[in-house]
C-alpha cells in the first residue's frame, strides 16, 4: 500500500515536469530537450510493466520532431499515459 502512495506521488512529480517541458519549449530559447532526456533517462530506468509504458516512451521521444501544436497535444497524452503506469513489481 505505501508503495502504490508513494508511486503515485512520484506519477504527480513526472507529470509536473512533463508540463515543465512544456513551458520550456514556449519560452524563447528555453532548453526543454535538456529536461526532455532527463525525464527519458529515468523512465528508462523503471520497470515496463504497464501496456502504457512503451507509447509513452514513443511519443516522449517523437517530441523532437513535431511542431508546437503537435508537441503540446503529445505532452498532454503522455501526462494521461503517466498516469495510467502501473506500480513496478519491485521497489527498493
């Protein structure tokens, strides 16, 4: 139980620094891809063991690529697939 807390929270803290991405990417030569790959790096380092776990990383990483509009639709979708992972089967 406290590790589905404790995941949950941490679910809130990604999804707060996808957005900050977010606001990153709208400020004049704001380095969003350096928050980008941050947030990359640790979700490659969790436990895939949602169906949700690969689209996210998928679109994270078509970010790069895509105009404003396209990029702040995908930034929403990945924060609603954040919130659908599931808690890895093993924690420290």
């Amino acid at each position: 139980m406290l590790y589905e807390e404790t995941f949950e929270g941490y679910k809130n803290k990604l999804k707060g620094r996808l957005y900050g991405v977010l606001c990153e990417k709208e400020k004049e030569g704001g380095d969003w891809e350096k928050f980008l790959n941050s947030i990359l790096i640790e979700l490659k380092g969790l436990e895939p063991t949602s169906i949700n776990y690969w689209p996210l990383i998928g679109k994270l990483n078509s970010l790069r690529f895509l105009n404003y509009e396209y990029f702040r639709k995908t930034i929403f979708e990945c924060m609603n697939l954040i919130g659908s992972l599931e808690v890895p089967n093993e924690l420290p």
